[in-house]
C-alpha cells in the first residue's frame, strides 16, 4: 500500500526531551500523543522511500521539503557565482548607474490600460466643452485631451447579490393589491450567466472549493450553499458542452500534439476498485487527468480528460477525429511507455526538460557530468530562445538550430556513450541510468534537429497540468464521473481561453448568453473568433 507523504513538524530538542519525561512520568496528553504518531509515521515514510531503487538523498530532501530547489535552471541548479559587483568609484560603477534598467516583466505598476475588466465612466468636464472659450486667457478654445484616468478598487462578495424591494400597495375596499414593477434589466432569473462563469472560473480555474466559496459568501451575508453552486456549473456545463467539443475537433486537426496526465481521485471509481480487488479481476484501476495541448494556425488548444484511459489512449481518441488529407502530426511526450499506444500514427518526439531533470536530481553526488550535460543543455535551450524572439518560421528555426545545437548535442551523445564506455560512470548508478534514458531515446529527444517545428519539451503540457493538480490539492477528489467531466469542460475552455489571451470570464458568459447560436455554430465560438462573432451579430441587429 502507498503511504502518504508525511506532514512535517518543527520539534526542537528542549520540546522532544520534555515529551520524554512526561512520557517516563505516564503523563503524556493528547498533543504528545499526535507529535509522536507523526515522528514514527515520518520514519517509516522515509525508510520505505529508501527501499526504492530510485531513491537518492537529493529526491528525499525534495520531498521533505528540506533545502529543495524552487527551480530547475541551472544557475540555480550548479550554483553559480553571482557576477561580481565593481569596485566603488570605478568606470564600469559609473556606467552602470547611468544605464538604464529594464524592470523585469511583472514588476512595477500597473497602468489604467491594464484594468481592462474595470467598469468604466466618463466624468464631462461641468461647464465646459471642446471648441468653448478659454475661461483662463479667453483669446483660445480649448480642445478635447486625452482623459486622466483614475482607478478606484473596492471589496465585495465575488457573487454580489441585489434585493429588490417592490413596494405594494393595497386597496381598503376592494382588497386589490398594486405592486411596482422592477427596473429594466433586472432580468427574470435569480442567478444569471455570470454566476456560474464566476464559480467555474473559481473552481476549476483557481482550485477554490465549493464549500470554501460558500464560507466566503456568507462572510459577505449572501448564502450560497454547495449545493446550489454544483447545481449552476452543471447546468452551464451543458450548455458550455458544444463549444468543448468543437475544440476536441478543432485541436485534432493540429499540428503538433503535448500530452501527459496526472493522478485523480473520482470516489464512483475508487467504489468500482474495491469490487475490482475483490472480484480479483484484471481490470485498470487506475484514475487520471489527461492534458492535450494541440497548436493550430497558431492557435493552443487545451484539452482535459478525467478517467481510467491514460494521455496515449485519450490522445488516440482526439486524433479520430482527424481529416484523413492531413499529414501525421508531431506527438510531444515523455518516455513513459503508456503515452505511446501502438495504433498512433504520428512523428513521436520526447521531452528534453523530462531527460535534463533527470541530471538535475543527482546534481550533488555527480557534480562533474551533471554540470557538462547541463551547461550543454543550457546552451541550446538559449539557442531556441532566440529563435523565439526573433519569430522565425518552423523552416528557419530548424535551419537555425542545425547551424547552432547539432554539433552541440553530437559532442553530447559522443561525450556520454565515452563515459559509460570507459567506465567513467557506472551504468547501475543514478547518473549513469540518466545517460542511458537520455541515449535510449535520443533520436525522439533531438526530433528538433531533423523535422521543422517540433518542440524540445513538453512544458506547455506540464503547465496545463498545473489547473488539474490545483484543483486535487483543494477539493482532493471528484465525486462522480459526471463531476470530473463537469471539471473538463470548464478548465477545458478556461485554459484555452487564458492560451489565446481572451478573457476567460468574458468567454464563459458569452457562451451561456448564446447558447442557441452555440449550438447551431459551435466553430464561430472558439476563443480566438467569439469577439468577432459577437462583432457581426451586433452589426445585424443595427442594420
């Protein structure tokens, strides 16, 4: 059975020895007791970690959260010295104070162009208008200037709710009653279409629970039970449906397919693997969320699927769908063996990132390889950095990368296979089985240097997992495959929304408020069209 992680407890020696002495004394209370069950749960979690052969004091370390690395970059990975900063008074000081900083991306204030979401109002000047005689000089007209613009943020539930009160009036005589009507466009229903882009998007899209949202809520003196929640994200799911699947249709005819999964908990299926283990079958009983991210014209489409069928075998039901006329596309992986079903007709590419992390774990007991195979690495992850910045074509970042990182990862290959051949590395060691998945699969992991296009990792897969994993840390499980298929659907459209840089609010509410126009033309409300198509609409209805 797979034990837990244990959770980690700050116990100072002064506190271990005074649980100690009340132990001799028969004195322990409830708290000594749960330190201890957690001191024995934490040493037989690690021994069982040892038994692994995989195991090295630097995963270990990671795992318990003991000096573990934020980040994989190998500056931060080798220790790096920092630059060294000039002596005071020198030239190059001086230079440097009058050069001009760049503030990283992120950093500073944000600008009014950057509320985009912000209710706007136009405040008119109260006694003058363009063209009007300067009040000041009275020779000049003024004229119309770019507004100031001030930006005011206040707090509020993130479900605001509006009573209306209707006053009533009736008759002494008669009995009759008049009651005054609502303002226009109040609307005729309790929870409109942004109720539930709201929950989805804090649910699915930022992993807050349901119940939490109804603690929040209620801070805010507006009840909105779980249940309540459940129930409008689902009924928007139906209808969000449509759009989710023509984004399964639209990503099948892409060019290049990431795809990877993660481990889920569905509590219908984890009822199904008890009657499994019983029966004694053969059955799967493994759960898990696939992610797809497809690239179209340009386009990320990101794909989620909860369930027994791992990345491979959703992956093969995506491409299904495929035009018949169209080539085979690139497939982005890592090596697993269950993301490559043998009924997949495509160009098959591994993960470079899933390969250098391999060296970046054992970095401190094989300091000397590491350190070549990395700074390698790093040489050529630079090179396709500028050919990103450059925005060359597939054909010429190919040409570009032939010219800059073959001759880097031949010396690489030639490099490693002389290790492992002169018996510089033991191949039984935890650096040499990394030379020996990187020489394994070498040809999928250098696709990059023979077929125009194809990435060098699977990090954009790895990212769109991200919205998955969220989701488990906070709600821990679906409840039933209707839940989890609730769940793809809307981090379906909320991430592809988020890659295509359309407001994934915007886009949830538009959908729900067209729902008619969804169904009957479901390619005209992709993320990277609906503004356009609600551009066309509203040029109809004026016409």
């Amino acid at each position: 059975m797979k034990r837990r992680k244990p959770e980690l407890i700050d116990l100072g020696d002064e506190e271990f020895d005074a649980i100690i002495e009340r132990s001799k004394a028969g004195a322990l209370n409830g708290q000594d007791r749960d330190t201890l069950t957690a001191l024995y749960e934490t040493h037989r979690w690690v021994f069982t970690e040892l038994e692994k052969s995989n195991a090295t004091l630097a995963r270990l370390r990671k795992s318990l959260s003991i000096n573990a690395q934020k980040t994989e970059k190998t500056s931060t990975v080798l220790n790096a010295e920092k630059d060294v900063e000039p002596p005071a008074g020198s030239v190059e000081e001086t230079i440097g104070e009058k050069a001009e900083k760049k503030k990283p991306k992120g950093h500073g204030r944000n600008g009014a162009s950057a509320y985009t979401g912000a209710e706007r109002i136009e405040v008119p000047h109260p006694s003058l208008k363009p063209g009007d005689p300067c009040p000041e000089c009275e020779r000049g007209k003024v004229y119309e200037q770019e507004p100031q613009r001030l930006v005011r943020l206040r707090g509020q539930a993130p479900i605001p709710a509006t009573l209306l009160e209707l006053q009533r009036l009736r008759c002494n005589l008669c009995g009759e009653v008049f009651t005054a009507a609502p303002p226009a466009g109040v609307g005729e229903k309790k929870y409109d279409e942004t109720s539930a882009s709201v929950i989805g998007l804090l649910k699915y899209g930022s992993g807050l629970p349901f119940n939490r949202l109804a603690r929040l809520e209620g801070s805010f003196g507006i009840p909105l039970p779980a249940s309540t929640q459940w129930g409008l994200v689902e009924a928007a799911a139906e209808v969000l449906t449509p759009a989710y699947e023509e984004l399964i249709r639209a990503a099948a005819q892409g060019d290049i397919f990431h795809h990877d999964d993660t481990s889920m908990k569905i509590l219908a299926l984890l009822e199904e693997n008890r009657r499994i283990e019983q029966e004694g079958t053969k059955e799967r009983t493994g759960i898990f969320t696939s992610g797809v991210v497809a690239i179209l014209e340009g386009h990320r489409i990101a794909l989620f699927f909860t369930g027994r069928q791992h990345a491979g075998e959703n992956l093969r039901d995506v491409l299904a769908k495929r035009a018949a006329e169209l080539g085979r596309p690139i497939q982005m992986c890592d090596g697993s063996s269950r993301n490559e079903p043998e009924d997949l007709d495509t160009i098959l590419a591994n993960c470079l990132a899933h390969g250098r992390r391999k060296f970046v774990e054992v970095t401190e007991s094989f300091p000397r390889e590491c350190r070549h195979v990395l700074e390698v690495l790093r040489q050529v992850y630079k090179n396709d950095a500028v050919t990103k910045k450059r925005g060359m074509s597939p054909k010429r970042r190919l040409r570009y990368h032939k010219a800059h990182s073959a001759a880097l990862m031949r010396e690489l290959k030639s490099w490693m296979n002389q290790q492992l051949t002169d018996r510089q590395v033991e191949p039984n060691s935890a650096v040499g089985e990394a030379f020996s998945y990187m020489l394994k699969r070498w040809r999928k992991l250098t696709l990059f240097l023979r077929k125009a296009g194809a990435p060098l990792d699977n990090n954009i897969c790895e990212r769109a997992l991200k919205k998955a994993i969220l989701h488990r840390k906070n709600a821990l499980f679906y409840k039933t495959t209707n839940g989890a298929r609730v769940g793809d659907v809307f981090m379906s459209l909320i991430y592809t929304a988020e890659l295509c840089e359309a407001n994934p609010f915007d886009y949830l509410t538009e959908l729900q408020k067209h729902a008619d126009q969804l169904r009957s033309a479901p390619q005209e409300w992709m993320p990277w069209n609906y503004r356009a198509t609600l551009a066309a609409l509203a040029e109809a209805a004026t016409a």
